[in-house]
C-alpha cells in the first residue's frame, strides 16, 4: 500500500497511461492536473480518487501478463519539507474516476 503525504501540500498530478502490447503516442502522453489552479470540486475529485487508487497500487508489477496497461501517477509538492510520490495502478483495478480524470485531461489536438 502506498502511504500518501497530506493531499493539502500537493501542487500537481501526473498522469500516465502506460504497457500493453502496442505503443500508443496518445495514450503515453502524460495528463497534468494543476491542484493550485484547478476549481476546488475538481481538486477534491482528484484527491479522492488517488486516495482510493494509492491501495491497488501495490497489486501493481509492469511487464506481468503480457497486455496488462496501467497508470503512473506523479503526485508532485514542489516543496523540500515534502518529497514528491510517484506510484503504478494496474487499469483493471483503477477507480473509475481516475480513469475519468485521465480521459478528462486528454490533450486537445
């Protein structure tokens, strides 16, 4: 189980989308989620869903089965008195509102 530090203290959020058999560029790209500028239900969103996802990160072990996709999370503090955590969640096993927040983030092209 990943421990999280205070959400309160957390500046951004990476997201990635990443394995499987085939390279995807739109699906590797990484979303952002500014916590310091984001509207505060959308931050609360966010801080749930890595609350919920942080537990099934552990079930986590890239390159195991073969397709097996998952999302790398980046939760960066910008700040020395907290490091920055970074944490895999096998999609299968994702909160639905984090694979929401990832589509929701998708860049525009």
């Amino acid at each position: 189980m990943i421990d999280l530090p205070s959400l309160d203290l957390a500046q951004l959020v990476r997201l990635t989308r990443e394995g499987g058999l085939a390279y995807l560029p739109g699906l590797a790209q990484p979303r952002s989620i500014d916590l310091a500028t984001c509207p505060p239900d959308v931050r609360q969103e966010v801080c749930d869903a890595l609350q919920h996802a942080a537990p099934v990160a552990v079930a986590c072990t890239p390159g195991a089965g073969g397709d097996q996709r998952y999302f790398h999370v980046e939760v960066v503090y910008g700040g020395a008195e907290v490091a920055d955590v970074s944490f895999d969640v096998p999609e299968t096993d994702a909160p639905e509102t984090l694979v929401r927040l990832w589509k929701g983030q998708a860049p525009q092209e």
